[in-house]
C-alpha cells in the first residue's frame, strides 16, 4: 500500500518545491488545460525535483470523448510521458449500453497500453447524470462488462456519512485508488466542494474507522491524499500520518485527528 499526495495541475510552470522528494497521483482536470501543456516537460520537471509519480488523475474525459480519438490520444500521453499504469477516470454522462460499444470498439488500444481504468464514485445526485457512478454500481457493471481494467478510485468524501464505510466493507476488491479527504455530512452538492476535500480531522466523516477498515481488509493499494487547494501546506504532514497508521504508529495520525477537532469545536463556537 502507497500513500501519495494529489494536486491539480494547470500550469506547466507551477512551483513544485513544496512536492519535492514526494510520491504523488498528479492530476488534471481540463481537457483543454491538459492539451496545452508539454508533458515531456512537465515530467522532467517532476523529475528535477524528485517527485515520484504514481498514478495520474485523467482530465474530464472518458470513453465518450472518442472524436478524433481524443480519449485514447490522453491515455497515450499519460503512458507516454508519467509511465504510469493506474489511471484515474471521471465518468461522464451517458448510458451503460454505449459505454459498452465504446469499450468494445477501444478494448485492444487500452490493453495494449497495459493501463488500469480507476474510475470515480461521486454523490448520489450524479447517478442519472453520469453513465456509472456508485461503487456497487461500478462492481456489477465491471463484472458484467468483463473487462480486468476497468477499476474503482472510491472517494471517501463523494458517498455519504452513513454509507461509506458499509458500501466499502462489501465492495471493494475493485478499489485500486482511495480519494481520502475529510468532509462535513448533511451538504448539499457544492461544485466548489468547499465541504469537502477537507483536510483529516476539520470535517466530521469516520475517517479514522474508515482507515481501521482499510485495515482490517489489508488493503493494499494507493490511498491518495487529496483536499482543497487552499491546504496544500497539510497535504505531507497528513500524508505521513496516514503512513505511520499503517505501520502500526497509530499516535500522529490520533493526535492530529483530536488537534483539528478541538480547533474545528473551537471556531464553531
């Protein structure tokens, strides 16, 4: 199991030191944004600066965004320029029966790139939006579907205080990526997502039962630390918290937890 930290990419330029020496899933969210940068450049940067890229977080793009070859054109720059292997995915909108075609049509490109399709769970509201969604939904349609690298990145704070830990206790031999953030329960959906992607402790999610759970399952695959831009400057710290619980020092990431509960009590009152 690796721990990696996350960070959204939009400018080929951006100042890495504070990533320096760290193992990271880099992501991108624009397609736009993503076309225009140079990835050579980029990855030599992330060399430069000793940062270890693990997995990468795909731009708004999936199986849909076939003109002009545009999904399998994004994969092959990933693989290309990164050398990862486990790639992040959003779905898009759409329904299960074109997905099916579309992957049936690019079955032999993917497996010839040698990569796993992680895609992500979101909110409930997204279940008549996008073409899959839900991480029970995703199991049955990936068993369905028979194709080995479509996978899961489960994000912790997308699922609902009440049913995260239960839906991961029963399905989750097709996690290969976890999202970990904190999150306030009870929102409602917030494109900025300024409840959620918190950092570990100022939300009131059951991270630490959740990590407990990982645990117990012997989980052993990548957990991602990924939260808001505004606290990049806890992203490490949190980072190697999270890797001591599972080497057995469970008393950093205990007292963190308590430090930012008692700071979050502290600025509700």
């Amino acid at each position: 199991m690796e721990v990696l930290v996350s960070r959204f990419v939009d400018d080929q330029e951006m100042d890495l030191r504070p990533f320096s020496g760290a193992a990271m899933q880099i992501a991108f969210f624009k397609r736009k944004t993503f076309k225009g940068i140079d990835h050579r450049y980029f990855s030599a940067r992330l060399r430069d600066h000793g940062i270890s890229v693990r997995s990468v977080h795909a731009p708004a793009a999936d199986i849909m965004h076939r003109a002009g070859d545009e999904f399998m054109r994004t994969l092959e720059t990933i693989v290309e320029a990164y050398g990862v292997r486990v790639i992040t995915v959003h779905p898009q909108k759409g329904d299960k029966a074109s997905a099916r075609a579309h992957l049936r049509d690019l079955e032999e490109g993917i497996r010839k790139l040698g990569v796993v399709l992680a895609y992500e769970t979101f909110e409930k509201e997204m279940i008549d939006v996008k073409w899959v969604s839900q991480i029970q939904e995703m199991h049955r349609c990936f068993d369905a579907f028979e194709y080995p690298f479509l996978q899961v990145t489960y994000d912790f704070t997308h699922s609902t205080y009440e049913e995260n830990i239960e839906e991961v206790e029963r399905y989750n031999e097709r996690i290969q990526v976890i999202h970990l953030s904190d999150a306030l329960r009870d929102r409602p959906v917030d494109p900025n997502e300024y409840h959620q992607h918190l950092p570990l402790g100022l939300g009131d999610y059951r991270v630490l039962e959740f990590l407990e759970l990982l645990e117990r399952l012997d989980y052993r695959r990548f957990i991602v630390i990924e939260y808001h831009p505004r606290y990049d400057e806890c992203l490490r710290t949190d980072a190697a918290a999270v890797e001591a619980f599972f080497r057995g020092e469970k008393a950093p990431l205990l007292a963190l937890l308590e430090r930012r509960a008692t700071e979050r009590r502290r600025s509700d009152a």
